[in-house]
C-alpha cells in the first residue's frame, strides 16, 4: 500500500467519525466522498496550523485542498449542500453502540476497492502519495456504484469528475524546499509579551471603548437579540459561559462585539461592567509553531492567564478546535483538564462558538465538560431559535 497524504488521512479520519456516529459497520464510500465535502471547513493555514500541521506542510496541504474544492466548484458541487443530503440518504445503521470511546472503524469492500484504485491511479501518474483527488477518482470508478448513482441524480457529470480528477492531481511535492539560513545581521527575536492574553487575545472591550467597533447591522435584528441572550447568560451565577451554535462564524463574532460595546455602556450590568471581553486570535495562536505541541502549549498559557483574572472573560469563536474532533495532529486531552477544572472553579468566564452539528456530535456528549455551558442557538428567527 502507497502512502497517503495528510489530507487523504484527514478524510480517511472524517470518514471513521461519520461512519461511527451514524452507526455503520463500516466506513462506506458514501462516508469518504462526505469526508471530501468536510475539507471545505479546513480550506485556510490558519486552521490547518491550528490542527497541528507541520508549518513545513501547510502549504502543500492548503494546495491539495484547494485543489478538490475548485474542481468542486467546475462540476457544482456544493460542499455543505451534498453532505448535509447524503448524511440524511445514509441515515441510521444497524451496528449496535459500543461502550468504548475508541471504536476501531474498518472500510467495507466498496472502500477498500476504492482505495485500490485510487493506489492504481496514483502509481500510474507516478506520485510518490496517493492523494483527495485519487480517491475521489477511485470512489467514482465504479459509475453503477451507489455514490455514482446519487451523484448523477444531483446533475453530476460523474464520467467528466472522474476524468478531471485524473488530469487535476500532479505528483505532489513530499516536502517543501528549504528555506535558506538566516543572514548574519538578522534582528534578534523581540521579547515575550508581557501576558499570553496580550499576545494571543484582542481586547474587544478596549476596542469598543475607543469607538473602533462597527455597531450591528440594521438590518439583522438577530445579533442584538443574541448579544442580549448573551449577557443574561453571562449574568448567571451557574452555568453561566454562553455557547453561541451557528453555521456562521462571522455572525458569532458580530454578536460578541455587540456584547463588548453593551459592557462599556452607563446600562451594562453591574455584575459585568468592570469586565474586559478578550476575543483570542486563532491565527496568532496557530502561527509560526516550531515544534509538535507548540500549539497545546500556548492555549494552556491563555487558559491560564484568563484564570487569573477574574475581570476576564474569553471569546473562542471555534471552539470546537480546542474541545471537538478537529485534533488530529495534537493530544489535546491535557488541555481540555485543564479547561474543564477552570470552569469547575469558576476561575475562567467563556463564551464558546461552534456549529450545531460539532456540538452535538462532539461536545454535547461529553458531559463533563458540555454541563459548563449554556446552548444558544443564533441566528435565527426568534421562533425557531426557540
């Protein structure tokens, strides 16, 4: 067997938790091209660094990814649509639950003879990695397949996808070239900030003290009835770390800026308005890693600093980065102990943001970590938030 790339590991990955979740047997193709769709929420460096990805990787990785989604785009298939529809196809399997938190997840023979042809296909190009887009020709070899099938039902050329695919995947590059020594009179590094929360974190508070943030759109009454929500959940004695759900993150952020400029008003609660709402930057916090655990290090530092001031209180706009299924190059377990103890003891005020799907799939489940938070559902008409 060739190996894969990192990506092909990923969907391979996305392909076992989907399989799992649903109660299959085995991992079908249908849950591999539904691992391809869920590449679209991996499609930028900063979450790949996030992931733990190698910085000598990200580059190749983002590439390969940006690969299956434009040729997704030539044969219109809508990344979030499509898997959202085949999950639903799919439906319930018939595997009883395990009891174990580590199921061993086997491909069925459809899968595995995908992955042969996909292996057929990428010593025919020569490629030193059997990549997405080899299996995705390989899932689509077999037109009378059942994936092929659904997908022509969609009003997709599945011969013409089959052959794009082929003609798209050039040998990848298994590393990329060096990058060449620094020159003598290379600066030297400037020192640490003073905190983590100041070099990982931006202070939405101060910004909206300064005038610097926008107020919420007229025409979307939604944010600032969920920035209310918001704050009364902040105001609680218990259970008091507001967990927005929504499909867009922009929206969550739009709703916790509208939470910072609220806090710096004469009507902010008394409880709140001496508190300072500190948004962490995701992109900071996944730049420039060095070294394999680089990145657990920095959030146990945030983690830490947050805890120690209890004017705090932390935005994590993906947190399902940190506490959901996303680690794939990173034990996170370390640090979801030490979240979930900061939270126990109250030490550390949150605002987490996720979609509903992660949520459910990942957090929800994990009570002792899900019963910190209070669900609130964003975005939506008032009825059917309700």
């Amino acid at each position: 067997m060739q190996n894969h790339t990192p990506v092909l590991s990923l969907v391979w990955q996305i392909a076992a938790i989907e399989a799992a979740d649903s109660h299959y047997p085995a991992i079908e193709p249908e849950h591999l091209f539904i691992g391809l769709c869920k590449l679209e929420g991996f499609a930028n460096t900063t979450r790949l660094r996030a992931l733990g990805v190698p910085e000598s990787q990200v580059q190749v990785v983002a590439a390969e990814i940006d690969l299956l989604l434009t040729l997704f785009d030539r044969f219109r298939i809508q990344s979030t649509t499509f898997r959202h529809e085949l999950r639903q196809r799919l439906g319930r399997g018939d595997a009883p639950p395990s009891d174990s938190e580590e199921v061993v997840m086997h491909r069925s023979p459809q899968s595995r003879a995908a992955f042969e042809q996909a292996e057929a296909f990428a010593r025919q190009q020569q490629a030193p990695l059997v990549s997405v887009l080899h299996l995705l020709a390989g899932l689509l070899d077999d037109a009378g397949s059942s994936l092929a099938r659904w997908l022509q039902g969609k009003g997709v050329d599945v011969l013409r996808l089959r052959e794009a695919a082929g003609e798209t995947m050039a040998p990848l590059q298994t590393e990329p070239p060096a990058a060449p020594p620094p020159s003598p009179g290379t600066p030297p590094i400037p020192p640490e900030p003073e905190t983590a929360l100041t070099r990982y974190g931006t202070d939405l508070t101060h910004l909206a003290r300064q005038g610097r943030l926008k107020p919420p759109p007229a025409f979307d009454p939604t944010i600032e009835r969920d920035a209310l929500q918001t704050i009364h959940i902040l105001e609680r004695r218990r259970t008091n770390n507001p967990l927005l759900l929504t499909e867009d993150p922009h929206h969550a952020r739009q709703v916790v800026e509208t939470v910072a400029q609220r806090l710096t008003l004469d009507s902010a609660p008394p409880a709140l308005c001496k508190h300072h709402l500190v948004e962490l930057k995701m992109d900071t916090l996944s730049g420039d890693i060095r070294y394999q655990g680089e990145f657990a290090t920095r959030i146990r530092q945030v983690i830490d600093a947050a805890s120690s001031q209890s004017s705090i209180i932390l935005f994590i706009n993906g947190i399902e980065t940190i506490i959901g299924s996303g680690m794939i190059h990173v034990d996170m377990s370390d640090i979801i102990t030490r979240l979930k103890d900061a939270l126990r003891q109250g030490s550390l005020h949150c605002i987490g943001a996720t979609t509903p799907y992660e949520y459910h799939n990942y957090i929800a489940r994990k009570y002792d970590l899900q019963q910190f938070f209070q669900p609130l559902v964003c975005g939506k008409p008032a009825e059917e938030a309700a």
